[in-house]
C-alpha cells in the first residue's frame, strides 16, 4: 500500500474514533443514561460499545499515520 493512501486511511480512522469518543460521552452522560446508573450502577452497553470502538479505531490511526508499513 502506498504510504500517503496509508496515512489517509488513519487519518480517516483517527477522525472516527474521535467522533465515536465523544458521541459515547454525550450519551454516557444524557438523562436516560444517568438515571439507568442510578438504578444499576453502571453504565449503558451502547456508550460503553462507543468508548470501545471509539478508543481501538483512534490507536489504530494513530498507528497507521506515524508508523506505516515499509514498503516492499
């Protein structure tokens, strides 16, 4: 793969998990949420699904931006 298309990609990617991050803490902390913790004591599924997916396509970009793959 050719190292600008690389670097695109996890720039894209970063982006993403940027927006998944901060969607996952907008919902962890709307009403519905706060009031389900304080019922269960944790945190809903879909924000925690966020924070995840958020976190693993952010390393992933951050990855791809400042250490691509040699090329061949």
């Amino acid at each position: 793969m050719q190292p600008y298309l690389q670097r695109t990609i996890g720039f894209i990617c970063l982006v993403i998990g940027i927006v998944l991050l901060v969607q996952g803490h907008n919902m962890a902390q709307s009403i519905g949420s706060q009031v389900q913790q304080a019922f269960t004591g944790a945190p809903s599924n879909r924000s925690t699904y966020f924070y995840i997916a958020g976190i693993c396509l952010t390393v992933f970009g951050v990855s791809q931006i400042f250490w691509p793959a040699k090329p061949k």
